[in-house]
C-alpha cells in the first residue's frame, strides 16, 4: 500500500495529500470541510489538500473544541479529525455525534500557534 492510501479509522500523519476516502460518508463530511474552508478563504476547493482523515473518540461534547463561557456534556463523542492544507498551513476539522465538521481554530490542549493549524485569514485569531 503506498503512504497516500486512506485506511478508515487510521490516521495518515504525514504532508502528503491523501485521496478523498471511498466510503460515501465519510467522501460527504471531507467535502463539507473544504466547502467551508474554500468560502472562508475565497479559493476554489481544488487548492486545498486533504493530508489527515482520522477517526477518534473525543474525550467530551466539545469535540476537542471548547469555547470561552460553554458547558459540555462530559461523555466521549465519537467523531473524525479531518486536516487541510492550503500553501503552508493546516486546518483542523473536528465532527461528531451529529454534528457536521467544523473549523477548530483553537483545538483543546494546544496553544496558539501549535500543531501549524491556523485560522483562516480575517478571523481576528491569529
């Protein structure tokens, strides 16, 4: 198997673009994420890299997201990483239970800056 294959559930951690997975699914939620990203940064989705697809358990209902004043129920979620790479800088992506993916500007445990995820430009957290 060459390194740019997608296995379900495993995380591909390199910086190289992987294929949008086979399983319809999980094809939808990829696609949702470099729709948001593509209208966020005004690009078209074809610029845009999908370099990790993982499936996780998120230690509670903040998806590994938590915001400043919100409360969460405290049981795992399970859920899916997806990582986007525009030029140089990565994008997390965070779903789970129902909820669809969304831009993580601030994953939990990281500091500003961490991992190379940053916000997209205008979002007046960077």
């Amino acid at each position: 198997m060459s390194p740019a294959q997608v296995i379900e559930g495993k995380t591909m951690k390199n910086s190289t673009p992987i294929p949008t997975p086979s399983n319809q699914s999980l094809q939808k939620l990829v696609t949702q994420a470099k729709e948001d990203l593509a209208k966020r940064l005004n690009i078209a989705t074809d610029q845009i890299d999908l370099i990790e697809l993982q499936s996780v358990v998120w230690p509670d209902g903040s998806l590994s997201c938590p915001q400043p004043g919100m409360g969460y129920i405290q049981v795992q979620v399970d859920g899916l990483l997806i990582r986007l790479r525009v030029g140089g800088r990565v994008y997390e992506y965070h779903s789970g239970g129902s909820r669809p993916p969304f831009l993580c500007e601030q994953p939990a445990g990281s500091a500003p800056g961490e991992n190379n995820v940053m916000p997209p430009p205008g979002s007046g957290s960077q």
